[in-house]
C-alpha cells in the first residue's frame, strides 16, 4: 500500500439539481487544484482533500438521491390507467409489459409498474420511473442501437421478494451504443448487465436479495467490446458478489477494453472483479480514480476491494484509486 493521498476531482455532473452538489463539486476542482500544487503546499493539499463521503456522496460530487432519478418536479402519468400508448410503444395487457417498437421512440414521464421491454434502435428512456417485480425492468431486444436510458427510478418493489432481477439488461448480449446515465436504480439481483456503451453517474445502491442470489451492482459478461463506467456511486450492501464485475462466464475468452474510473464503489464479496477469474486474458483494462467506501467493510469489500485484476495484461492501468476513510491509494 502507498501512502500517497489523492483529491478526487469529479466529472462534471450532467444535471445538477441542488445548490449543494454545484458547491461540492466547486470545492472537488479547488482540491484537485490543491494537489497538484502539492509538492510546494503538501499540508493544503492535504487539508483540500475530502474523506468519509458514504453518508452523502452528493456532498463529495458523486451520484446519490439529490442528483439522479427522476426529479421530484415532474408529474409522471401512469401507465396503463392514464396513458397507455405513445408514437412507437404500447402497452400489452396480455403480457402486461410495455413493448417499444418504434426506431426513435421517446417515453418520458411515465410511470410504468411493469417490464419495458426495448425493441427498437434509437428509443430514448428519460425522467420515468420503471417498478417492477420481475426479471427485467428494462431489457434491450437482440441488435438493438443507440438506447438511451436517463434520469430515471428503476426499481423492485421492494428488498425481497418483490426484487427486480436485472433492473437494465441487455439479454442477447449484442446491443451497442446504450448509454445509461443519471439513473437511481434499487432493489435488484443485478442493476445493469451490459458488455458495451456508457454508464455515468447512476445511483445504484440498497440491492434486494432472495436466497441463492448473486447480487451485482454492474455486470459484464466479459467481451473485447470497450465499456465505460464513470462517475457513478455503487453501493453493494451485501457480502457478496460485486459492485462491478468484468468477468467472463467461461474460461478461454479475452476481456478487453473496459474503463472504470472515478466512481464511488463500496461493498460485495470483493467490490470489483477485475476479468481475470478463469485465468483469462486481459488488456486494457483501465481502473483508475476510483474511491472505495468502508461503510460496510473496512477494506470495501468482504474480502477486500478487488479480486481478479491482472497487473500484468497489456495496457491494463490500475491508478489512483483511494480509500473514503483516508484519502490514501493503494494497489491491487
């Protein structure tokens, strides 16, 4: 462990929906601006850097109630009672599940107790709030393009059994494009199973458990499709499996081109896996920035903050990441 302290100087958030985070996120610049005047002022930057941010991550620039989901300001309609069709989605009242079949689509402000089932490229998921109790709450159909799931609720009904099992998921595994951002998502087995695309600054936090459950914060089965995670607060209660895994289901497979960097990550049996777990090959695998809570275990997760991450992949960087508690880094 190096004994380096580090300033987390956050990406700036794409809707800032409280004077607080606009001020957090002011006082992050001034610290990053601190440490790298470090070597002729150690004891400012020293002062500038902010720990034990878990209680309100808001305040420390990171995703958490105040700045994700849909905001409070908008009166969503209910799906089917007040709206039960737009151009390109409709609702099944057979399967009971909202079907998107429109390329372009755009569902906003709707609040949909059930499946939203995406079947079309281009569709745009914004300030809807999504509960459901079963396997999905929003899955992507095979081929789909350019989805865009944003500032939204997703969640199960409740921490047991009325969890959703993946809150996002790409089922065939073949989407591309899908940009997840600014969502608060709660109550899963997993949040987001996705191998490509973006994932910024979501709330993923409180997951629900059934017995027998492998719980997930972000999912990726493991591909050489580049996949961005950036900026979000994952927060994985339980003892077990993961804030973020990027690893394969099998062995033989590459894992590659994945970045996770500046996010908030606490808890899991480790918090990440890092695509090396069957002795795969990785590269580029790029972990960096990242700030590791200790609200639920001292060293983040169960069994420690990483599992699984190989130092020795080509272009696989593992820098900067840092304890809440202390501000210092440490490696894997």
């Amino acid at each position: 462990m190096t004994a380096t302290q580090v300033t987390k100087t956050p990406s700036t958030r794409r809707r800032a929906r409280t004077l607080a985070a606009a001020t957090a996120a002011t006082a992050a610049t001034l610290a990053g601006l601190a440490l790298a005047l470090g070597a002729l002022a150690p004891t400012a930057a020293l002062a500038a850097t902010k720990t034990n941010c878990a209680a309100t991550p808001s305040a420390c620039g990171y995703p958490d109630a105040t700045n994700t989901g849909v905001p409070s300001t908008i009166k969503l309609l209910t799906v089917p009672t007040q709206v039960s069709s737009g151009p390109g989605w409709a609702y099944n009242a057979t399967d009971q599940y909202v079907n998107v079949t429109g390329n372009g689509a755009n569902l906003t402000g709707l609040y949909i107790p059930y499946q939203l089932n995406i079947a079309a490229s281009n569709v745009t998921v914004n300030d809807d709030e999504i509960v459901t109790n079963g396997d999905f709450g929003v899955s992507l159909g095979n081929n789909v393009s350019g989805v865009t799931i944003e500032n939204s609720t997703i969640a199960g009904q409740n921490a047991t059994t009325g969890r959703v099992s993946y809150a996002i998921d790409d089922v065939y595994g073949t989407s591309t494009g899908t940009d997840v951002q600014g969502n608060n998502i709660s109550d899963f087995r997993t949040a987001v199973a996705l191998s490509t695309g973006q994932i910024t600054g979501n709330y993923i936090h409180n997951p629900g458990y059934i017995s027998g459950d492998h719980t997930n914060g972000i999912f990726d089965a493991g591909s050489t499709q580049p996949l961005t995670i950036n900026d979000n607060t994952i927060f994985n209660s339980l003892g077990q499996t993961d804030a973020i895994s990027l690893d394969a289901s099998a062995s033989g497979q590459t894992v590659a081109n994945k970045t996770v960097t500046n996010n908030f990550l606490a808890g899991g049996g480790y918090t990440i896996y890092g695509g090396d777990s069957l002795s795969n090959t990785t590269s580029n695998i790029v972990i960096t920035g990242n700030r590791f809570g200790g609200q639920y275990y001292s060293t983040s997760g169960q069994y420690g903050p990483d599992a699984y991450y190989s130092t020795t992949g080509s272009g696989n960087t593992w820098s900067n990441n840092f304890w809440d508690t202390t501000g210092v880094t440490f490696t894997p």
